[in-house]
C-alpha cells in the first residue's frame, strides 16, 4: 500500500510539473526562445525546454507508437493505423494518436489507483482496477477511430452510385475527367466529395489522374470504389466512359439496395428478441412452480 502510495505520489508531481510549466508564471524561457517565433524560418526549428509537454511528448512518441502497435495487433486490429486516420481525414499523425491513448491509460490507472487508496480496497482488487483501467482506456480510443472509419466506409458507399451517376452524366456531356472530378468535389458536400478534393488537390501538385484514385481506391478499402476507378482508369482508351460508368452505377445501387434490404431484415428479426425474452421468463417461472411443488411432494 505504501509503495503504490508513493508510485501514486510521484505520478502526481510529474504530471503537475509538466502542466504547470506550460503557464507563463512557471515558465522561464531565454530571449532566444521567446524570439524564434517571430524569425522568418524559425517556428519549426525553435529549440524546447529540457521540461515541457513538448519535450516529454517527443519523447514518448516512439515508445507509445510501439507499445500500441503492438496492443493492436494482440487485439486483433491489423489494419495500418496511418491508413485509417487517412480515410477518416485526422488531422493527426499515427504518433501523436498512440501518444493520445497512452496518455489516456496512464491518466486512467492514475486515477483509478488513486481512488483505490482512498476506498482502503484491498491491494489485489487495487492492482485488477490498475490493470483493467488502461486496457479499457487503450480499447475506448481505438474503438473510437475503428467506429469512424466503419462509418466513412458505409456512407462512401451509400452515396458511390450518385456520384458516379454524375461523373458519368459529366462525361457524357464533354467534361473531360479531371474537370468532372473537380465540380463534383466543389458542388458535393458528402464523405466522398472529401475525398475526390484530395484526389483533385493530388492532381493539382503533379500526380496523374490514375495513380490519385487508386491512391483513394486503397485508402478508402471499399470495393465497388476500386471497380470505379478501374472503369475511369480507362480514360484515355474507353470511347464512351460515361455509359460504362453509368451502367457500373446501375449495378453499384443495386448492390445499395440489397444491402439495405439486409439490414432491414435483421433490424426486424432483432425486433422480436426482448419480445421472446419477456414472453419466455414468465413462462419459465409458472412451469417451475409446479415442477417445485413436485420435487417437495417426493422429498
């Protein structure tokens, strides 16, 4: 209990340390550091104070990207994290969000131990909490990210067959594809217009029109984008486009529906599940009373 007390005790101090330093009253910068900001050039390379968040933070980057890399994958979730903060448009890199979640789980068995001591529970109890408490904060943070990506995912293809009529209702009408790609970036206001003004925006620095939507086809792991963007691939060799991608369309929202009708189906067949359970309980306690009263009656 003392030892905890104490490992509690010097958390603490840390982490008052590094907040407080962050407040102009506690910090004591140098002329240099209080002047870099203003120096043409010199906003990314000013130089830290030996004990800051910033400075704490760059150091535990790389130790909190492996150990949650490697949480991840003991969890099962093998997917790269870049690629699905990428899909979600984060604007944060892989380090700053294992960072995130480390700082998340030491915050929480702080607490949680601090807690523990304050109650008196009994140190085997206190050392379950301790060590279920940063679990539960890791898995909360990437269930976090994992939701959102399953979303972008799911309304990337809700809205596929609009857009790709439009592409090909543009194609038809003798926008070449780049431009129809950029109206339909500007005029959209959906997950997918998102990600067609990155395409676009990739275009603009260089990249070629192909290598940028398969660079989106991947980032965004559906598979009826990648059977798009293999049909628009097809641009400068297709005489007509706009047909093809326009019957691809028809099929992509027929594939829509289905889906929709799936899970109409089960949202319905859920439906009847509480409705079964309260039908079943009473029914189960009146046939245990006579079965009990029988038991009694041999006994």
């Amino acid at each position: 209990m003392i030892r905890l007390l104490a490992g509690a005790s010097i958390l603490l101090f840390v982490g008052a340390t590094l907040i407080l330093s962050e407040f102009r009253l506690f910090k004591n910068q140098s002329l240099t550091a209080r002047v870099s900001p203003y120096l043409p050039g010199e906003r990314s390379t000013r130089s830290r104070e030996l004990l800051s968040l910033e400075s704490f933070g760059d150091l535990l980057r790389p130790l909190s990207e492996a150990i949650g890399g490697i949480a991840a994958r003991v969890f099962g979730i093998s997917e790269e994290l870049p690629r699905r903060l990428r899909r979600v448009h984060w604007e944060i890199d892989a380090s700053e969000f294992r960072l995130r979640q480390v700082g998340w789980a030491i915050g929480s068995a702080t607490f949680v131990a601090l807690v523990g001591i304050a109650l008196g529970l009994p140190g085997g109890v206190l050392l379950m909490f301790v060590v279920a408490a940063p679990l539960l904060a890791f898995l909360i943070v990437e269930q976090q990210l994992a939701t959102a990506s399953d979303r972008w995912k799911e309304r990337t293809f809700q809205e596929l067959p609009v857009i790709a009529e439009q592409i090909a209702m543009l194609l038809g009408s003798g926008y070449s594809l780049g431009a129809a790609l950029q109206r339909v970036s500007t005029r959209g206001s959906g997950v997918i217009a998102q990600d067609l003004q990155v395409v676009v925006n990739r275009i603009r620095q260089g990249s070629g029109e192909q290598a940028a939507l398969r660079e989106w086809a991947d980032i965004v792991d559906v598979e009826a984008v990648g059977r798009i963007v293999s049909i628009l691939s097809l641009n400068k060799e297709a005489g007509d486009l706009g047909s093809m991608v326009a019957t691809e369309a028809r099929t992509i929202r027929s594939e829509a529906h289905r889906s929709l009708l799936e899970s109409i189906e089960k949202k319905n067949q859920q439906v009847w599940v509480p409705v079964t359970l309260a039908a079943l309980i009473p029914g189960v306690i009146l046939m245990m009373i006579p079965f009990a009263t029988a038991l009694s009656a041999f006994g």
